[in-house]
C-alpha cells in the first residue's frame, strides 16, 4: 500500500481505455497483421527489418485506429472529470500510444478540451517516460507532483520510470496484479474528490 501525502498539482491520462472506449480489438489486430503475443504492437513494428512489411503492418494498425476513433465513446465518469480539472486551471495532459492522427480524431469527437496531447510521434511510446517528463517541464513541475492515470501495466510502468504518482483506473474491477506501488482509481469520481478534499484511498 502506498500513499499520497497531498493531491497532485496536474494530471496526466492515458487516452483509450482510460478516457475513451474505441472498442479497439486488439486480438484481430494481431490476426491480421501477424503479431505474435507477448509483445506490443508498436515494439513488434519498431523490430521488423524489412521496410515493406514495417508498412504493411504499420496500415494496418493505423486504420484500425482510426476507425476506434470514429466510434469512441467517453468511459463512465471520464468526461466530467476532465472537463472539471480544466475548469480548475489544473494541468491537464494526454500521453497515448496511438497516432496524433487518431488521437486527435478522438478528442475531436468527444469534445474533449484542448489539452496537450503527446502521441507516438512525439516521443517514444510508453513504456518510456519521455513523453511524461516533456509535460513535467513545460508545466515547470517536479515529476513527483504529477499524477499519470491509465489503465495498462505500460502506463503504471512509464509513470514510475517518470518519477510521477502512478494511478491504475480499473472501472471499478479488481486489478490484474496486487496493487504495490501505485494507486487504485475504481471510479473517475474519486480522482476529483482526492483534488478537492485532499485525499483518495490507496492500494
């Protein structure tokens, strides 16, 4: 069990699966393009020698995100949250593996405010924290007064690596894993009630 001693000073969100649902089918994904398991799609990409098959394979994600993007919908609780840290003046920030293209197709669609949005063109994707650590300098804050939400083991991975406050959103269900250093989100709801009364309970 860890705890946080005061809330954080800005908030960082992983992008599907934390905020939006794109009903991305990660398992056809894989059929088509060939990707065994064990390894992401971006890292399988990264590895391929031939540049034909880096293409082809690189298409093929790419539509399929795109086409998450056309029919994202907000996850419970996510909407209110970001628009209510915003309202605050709260830093707020997207860190997503996906393509800006898709990405911002999927702010678009939500409305999501403008916050800044740091794709897989912009830094290495995540596990990496560099992209995190990008945020942490623009906004001129110490890493470990941030807080990064999202849903996959790659983002509690990137915000230890970054030094930041790692919170596993789980929609309410139990984790995969026992919750050791980071933070247990069931619900969006408690992320704003941590930042307005100072306190969130930990796993």
């Amino acid at each position: 069990m860890i705890t946080a001693a005061s809330p954080p000073r800005a908030v960082i969100f992983d992008l599907d699966g934390t905020l939006a649902d794109s009903r991305l089918d990660f398992a056809a994904i894989r059929r088509e393009a060939d990707v065994p398991d064990g390894i992401g799609l971006l890292e399988h990409i990264e590895g391929l020698d031939c540049p034909d098959e880096r293409h082809r394979v690189a298409t093929i994600v790419d539509r399929h995100e795109m086409a998450g993007a056309e029919a994202a919908t907000w996850i419970h609780g996510a909407e209110q949250v970001l628009h209510g840290l915003h309202h605050r003046g709260l830093p707020t920030a997207i860190v997503t593996r996906n393509s800006r293209a898709a990405a911002m197709r999927t702010m678009q669609r939500l409305l999501m405010p403008q916050v800044p949005l740091k794709a897989r063109e912009d830094a290495p994707p995540k596990p990496d924290p560099s992209a995190l650590l990008a945020l942490a300098q623009d906004w001129d804050l110490p890493p470990a007064e941030i807080a990064f939400v999202g849903d996959f083991h790659y983002d509690i991975e990137a915000a230890q690596r970054a030094g930041m406050i790692p919170m596993l959103f789980t929609a309410g269900a139990p984790p995969d894993t026992p919750a050791v250093g980071f933070l247990l989100l069931p619900v969006f709801e408690s992320l704003l009630h941590w930042i307005d009364r100072g306190h969130v309970d930990a796993g």
